[in-house]
C-alpha cells in the first residue's frame, strides 16, 4: 500500500470529550507512519477541506497532542455543515477530490453524528461515484445519544455525568429551604428530539423521595393538568419538587412548550426556554416560589465533570478508526459494543456505515417509567454504567488547563479558492 | 464554667461548604466535651429554635459529620427568616430564650450572612435586654461575598470556581463553532447586589482573545448602544463573543435587565433573566446567533467543583467559632484574613459582630476595568486565590457521596408550641 497522507475533521456540535477522540486519532495515526503520512485537520471542520485549510497537526508537540484528551470543545473547530447529495452540488465532491489530490489524501476520518456519517458515507463512495480513491472512517459523537449500530455516543456520558450530578445537588439545595423558600425548581437540559439527556437526570434519584420527582421527555405528550397535578403532589410529599424537563418537551400535537404561544409587548415570540414556561405555568396555578436553570453550552462543554467510561470510549473510537483504516477498510464506523454480563464492560467493533447514515435512535419506551414521569428500571441500567468514574483535568490556578493548538495550515497548492 | 449545650443554625442561602462549616462546628464541639455538652442543631434553621425543632448531633456518627465537608445545600436545612427587632417582637426572643433555657443551651452559633449576622448580634444581646446569659458566635457565610472585616466570604470561592470554570468552557465551545454557528454567548449569575461572582468569570480570561470578553455588573449602569458595539467589535475581531451577566445587571436608573418593561400575551411581566433579555437585544440589534444560560441554583450547590481554599476556610471559621465559644467570647465572627506577602496566605482572627451586622460591603470600583466591562488587574490579584485548588468528593456509581443525616429530634420540652 503506498503511504498516503490522512484528513481528520470535527463536526456539528461539539462534546466535552470529542477532543479525546481526536486525541485517539493523532496518537493512534503517528504510531503508523509506515502507513499514514501527514495527518490534517480540517480548520472548521469539513469546511476547512472545501477551503483547503489544513492544519498540520504534525506541528503539534506529542504533550499538545496528549492534552487534547481533557480538553473539551473542537480543538480544530467544527461546523454545522452537511454536503448535499452529489446531484445537488456535484462542485463540493469535486473540490473534496481536487484538494484531496492536491494533498495526497487517502484517509477521511470523520468525527460527528448522524448528519456528519451520511456525508462521511458519500466520501467512502467517491471511489465508486468519481473515481478518486479513498477510505472513510466514521468517529462517531454526539451528545445526543441517537446513533444507531452502537450501544451509545461518545459525548453523551459526559453530559449524562454533567446532569445527573447538577440536579443532584440543586436538589439537595432546594430540599434544604423549602420549607420557607423555592418550592419548585426546574432544570432546562438538551435534546431537541430525544430524551437521553433528560433521562441521565433521572439517575441522581436513588432513593424514594429524591430528586429530581419529575422528568419530562420529547417522547412523552405533555398534559398541563397532569403535570400540575404531579407537582403538587410532590410539593405535599416531600416539601419540594425538582424537575428536569428536556428542551424537546411538547405537546401531543408536536408544538414545542417553547414556542408555544407568548410573545412580549412587541410582539416578538418568547424567547425559549422550557424552563421559565413550566415555572410560569407553576406559578399561576399552584403559586409556588420558583426557580429554574437552563444549563445550554455549560453541560456539553463541561470536560471538569466528564464520565471516564465517556473520555475512554471517545478514545478508543478515535484509535480504532485509524486501526480500521490501516486495515484497509472504508465505509464503516466504530461501535460500542456493551458486554453482556452483569458487571458493565464494552468493546469496539466494526459497524457498517451505511446502517448509520440518516438512522435516528430513539429512546426505547421501556427506558420511562409507566407514568412517563421519569426513568424505569432498565433505562437506569442502560444510563448507569455511562457515567461512570471520573477523569478531571488537570489544573493551575484554580482553573483547568485546556490546550490550545497551534493550528499551523499547510501552505495551500490550489490556485482557485472555493466559497462555501 | 457550668458546662452547656449549644445550638447551631444554618440561614439563608445555602451554598457548596456551609456544611463543610457545620462539620468544623460539630467536630469541634465534640473535642471540647467539658465545656460544650450536647450540641443541638436548628431543623431550618432558627425556625427550629421557635419551634423547638431541635436536631441532635450526637445521634450522628463520626462519619456521617466528616461526610458533611463535602455535601453541599444545608443538611440541617436552613431558612429566609430574619428577627424582627426586640420591639417589634419581643415574644420571638422570650420564645428562644424559653427553648434555650429548657435545653440548657448557652452557646449560640448562626452560620450566615449580613441578615443573620444582625439576628446573631441581637442574641448576643439577650443577656443584657433579657437577662438570658448566652454567647452568640457568628459563622460567616455567603455566596454573596458582601461581609465586612472578612477578606472573602465562605460560600463566594466555590461559586467563583464554578462560574469561571463555566464560562471557560462554554467559551471554548463557542469558539470552536462560531464560524457557522452561534456567535455570542450569554451565561447569567447570581448576585442581584454586588458584582462578585460575575467577577470571579474574568478569571477564565488570561489570554488577549479568550472569554468572557464583557462582564456586566450592577455596579456599573449599563447603556444599550455600549454594550452592543462592544459585543460586536468582539465577533469582528476574535469570531465570537462571551458574556458573563450578573443577575442584578440595571441601567442608570435602576431598573433591573430582567425586569425591563417585556409582557408577555397575557400581559405578564416576561419572566426573568437577564440573559435571554441580552440576547434578544443581541439579535435584533445585530442579528448574530446566540445561546444563554441561566446557572441559577447549579452554581451555588456546585460542590463537585468546590475551591479547595473555600472548604478549608468555611471548615475553619466553623471551629474558630466554637474555639471563641469556649474561650468565653461573645458577639463576635471568625473572620478570614488575608496574609500581607505575595504569595497568599490566611489566618482567622476575631472580628465584632457589631460591625458586621447590616453592613455590605461594595465590590469596589477599582477591581472593574476602567472601561466597566471586565475585571481589572487589581480585581484579579483578590480573586485569583479564593477559586485555588480543587477538593473533590469522593464518587459512588458516577456520583458524588453526599451525607443524608438522621436528622434526630430531641423530645420537646415546651408544652406550648409557637407558631412562626
């Protein structure tokens, strides 16, 4: 096999631990150089391929290199951009091929979700669809938990970790004053389509009375007097109520709790925010004191919390794509593969990727509770396992040391640029 | 000295170490057998004097005292419930002294902040206004940092930690997408009066270019056209910019952010926050994509995150206090201060409670750059020390070990019961 030089790229939204990945994928490449010449990552993602932006991570020293593994966010950048199909805009596939000859590019290595693999899916065919050789690897991540051929996401458990340990405390926080202060407080957490995240909430409450008393998911309608009626419930039980309510809550006839319906004095919709919605809705019909937190980009960047089972498996996905590349495979992406003893272990096999691209996981029903208020046993242990031990960065001054890379681009050899 | 029983309570706002506080309190309480007998903690805090709620310690195991130090909220529970002045209710102090006097109470530790400071002094006084001898010790507490002749409060570090690690992190979020996803980034904190704890986000800036690039503070009134031309020379020069936003950010004539004139449909004052009412500025004025988060209670209860500094203090102003207690003081605070080298350092000296009682101290002007949107040199040398060091609890199943006390009471004395 000749020594062809390999193309990396982070995309769609970032993770506390895709950086790990990536960590796997540089270390794992600059330990076959027989096979793998210059490993590039894209500035931006796949972006930086269509602008031939190439960031040489051969300029980055090996303890760069190994700090990516606690630090979160994309070290490379990301985007949100997902090529069209080759008939909609044959000239991007064109431009992909064009810089990839220019740089001797045989190696795709793709780090995303769902969208991210069906374009990392249309490379591995650029053989087939234009006659440019070449082998892509899908590295899967995602906070959102919703690949299919895999036990779970890498990224996910981070966040799982994140949520379960913050309604844990503002729990604790809430039941401490309750009886002269906040009643209710509610939690706003990610997960526009599926209720992964807000279920990992679920795992802080482990004994009767805990919170957080109430979840709710995309997956179940919402119903204002039910939920109201719950609340108070909880309130006359246990003198408070914590509730983790997913970004994706809406009712049965798919309008989202955020958008549904206020506007302020100029006419603009509300703006978001399921949280401040539900405490509202508490406040007017029950009058409890209330409090509530959205946690947005803080819980999918929050690398000071991560799972360690999470920073391993984005590790090992990262090391197994360049394994599987070596190998001299294309088109397949690598799973997780949850052992089946009682005791929690996994491993990584080979999926193909055609069975990932555009396929949507969706949150088993079995995973909820029969009220649909909160996590049934089985979805507990599903969850459980994923945010287990804990991988802290290291410090200085207080504060955790994140590496910055140096970014250095390879000097382009094209002359015409390409707009994205 | 005829040995007596103590009683404890926790006011107000909790925080990530008020127990660590409890446990200084407790631990040494229980080496000092001779002087102090049982030790009875308020249930809610002094609510639980008035009505003769009264926890035992003593019922609680070494372990589950020594857990405490890592447990955030208040495991005794606490309360926003201050003392009216002795003329205005004269029968809320014959009640304490009732209770006092039937548990042979003598030694009165109240762990809070200005408002409890107040209530403290005023039982310190019951010898003089009602002939009940006691000695009342003040363990400082507060996220809000806003005590005076204490360098920093316990309580303010962790929150410090928490919002500067926060912002670090979701700025390096941000970063990484901001070519074709969002391009400010708005985080609300805590502290409706003093900007100490926006403060302690510019701590994650070190580096020209890093964020937060703007801090909003209620110190500094604040001007529409100002803020959004900063935040867009941001976006122009560094891709991105992130916000920290003190809950309490007001313009000239102080009218609170969140609270500025929005209604929703119904004609409701819009619900707060400061930062979805930035970001709606952010984008109809300059149409950029945003994100906002509300930390509300996760950063006070953040005890997975907790300054290694913050729990050692908070641990020592508990057993200072007892210390006073025992050497005869009365009406006084352990008060923390800082060492006069260059490297930091801190001791606990005595302050009184007189001074203390209903008196805020103002962040002052000096620590705020001089163009008011980040801390200054000065800010950062005051903060830098309190957020040092990390103390992490111990885990079990990828969570934090947080003490659940017993929570024993001891049988009431008072045949009467008094309604708070």
């Amino acid at each position: 096999m000749a020594k062809k030089n390999a193309f990396y790229a982070q995309s769609g939204g970032v993770t506390a631990v895709i950086n790990a990945s990536a960590c796997g994928v540089i270390e794992t490449a600059r330990q076959h150089k027989a096979q793998i010449g210059r490993l590039y990552a894209g500035n931006n993602g796949i972006i930086g391929a269509l602008r031939e932006e190439l960031i040489d991570t051969a300029k980055e020293s090996a303890k760069a290199i190994a700090g990516l593994r606690q630090t979160p966010s994309g070290a490379f950048g990301s985007c949100r951009y997902k090529l069209k199909s080759l008939e909609h805009n044959r000239a991007e596939y064109e431009r992909l091929i064009e810089v990839f000859k220019a740089h001797n590019i045989g190696y795709f290595f793709y780090n995303g979700g769902g969208d991210s693999a069906d374009t990392c899916l249309k490379v591995s065919q650029l053989s087939e669809t234009l006659g440019y050789p070449i082998q892509a690897i899908h590295v899967p991540k995602t906070i959102d938990n919703d690949l299919p051929l895999t036990d779970n996401c890498p990224g996910f458990g981070s966040v799982a970790k994140y949520v379960a340990v913050s309604i844990k405390e503002a729990s604790l926080d809430v039941a401490s004053m309750c009886d002269t202060s906040t009643k209710v407080f509610i939690m706003e957490v990610m997960g526009r389509h599926a209720g992964w995240i807000a279920a990992a909430g679920g795992l802080a409450a482990d004994s009767e009375g805990d919170g957080p008393h109430i979840i709710l998911f995309p997956e179940i309608a919402f119903e204002r007097e039910k939920f109201l009626k719950r609340v108070q419930r909880c309130v006359k039980k246990y003198g408070y109520c914590a509730v983790v309510a997913s970004e994706g809550t809406q009712y049965k006839d798919g309008t989202f709790l955020a958008e549904a319906g206020s506007r302020d004095a100029f006419g603009h919709a509300q703006l978001g925010g399921v949280a401040p919605t539900l405490a509202a809705m508490v406040k007017e019909a029950l009058g409890y004191k209330y409090h509530w937190a959205v946690a947005d980009y803080l819980q999918r960047a929050a690398r000071h919390i991560a799972s360690a089972t999470d920073v391993q498996q984005a590790y090992a996905v990262g090391k197994a794509a360049v394994e599987f590349a070596v190998a001299g495979k294309n088109a397949v992406m690598p799973a997780i593969v949850r052992g089946k003893g009682k005791r929690y272990s996994w491993r990584i096999e080979e999926a193909p990727l055609a069975g990932v691209a555009n396929v949507e996981r969706k949150m088993p029903r079995n995973y909820i509770s029969a009220d649909g208020f909160h996590i049934s046993d089985k979805g507990r242990q599903y969850l459980q396992p994923l945010i287990q031990g804990e991988d802290y960065p290291s410090y200085k001054n207080g504060l955790p040391v994140y590496t910055r890379l140096k970014k250095v681009l390879v000097q382009k050899k094209l002359k015409k640029a390409f707009k994205v």
